[in-house]
C-alpha cells in the first residue's frame, strides 16, 4: 500500500513515518522509478535502501544533540546506544 505525496509521487508505507527515507524516497523516484530503469524486484531493494538511510540519518541527528556518552543510572558514564546503529 502506498499514499501519493504533494508532487503526485507514489511513497511505500514502510516510508510514510520515515521523515529522512521519505525524502531519499523522493529524491531517487525521476532517477530510478519514473525513468523504468528498476525492475519491481529492483524497487524493493531501493524502497529498503531508503528505509536504513532514513533510520540512519535519524539516529545520526540524535547522536549528535546527545553526544557520544550517556549515563547510566548509577551516574556512570558509557557510550551511547545510539552509536551502534
């Protein structure tokens, strides 16, 4: 299933509530989609692609207002969980 954003573009719902791969989505459509240079097989590997990007800028942006050291509840200071993705 997929909903139409405002440039009439077709957008996976595994992408709906990705901000970042919603975006990636939109960028690589004319290139790769509208163009036919991807089989429908193809298109999933893309619509994955633009799903890890998404979680990944995600949680870059996180990182970097939190920083690369957190504390755990006894006050002692450990890397961020953040930072393994």
């Amino acid at each position: 299933m997929s909903k139409k954003n405002d440039k009439n573009i077709d957008i996976p719902s595994i992408l709906e509530n990705n901000e970042y791969g919603k975006i990636e989505w939109i960028e690589k459509h004319d290139e790769f989609i509208k163009s036919g240079k991807l089989s429908e097989a193809e298109k999933w590997v893309l619509i994955t692609y633009c799903s890890n990007y998404g979680n990944w800028v995600a949680a870059e942006i996180r990182l970097q207002q939190e920083g690369l050291i957190t504390y755990a509840g006894n006050g002692t200071p450990i890397p961020n969980p953040l930072f393994g993705l």
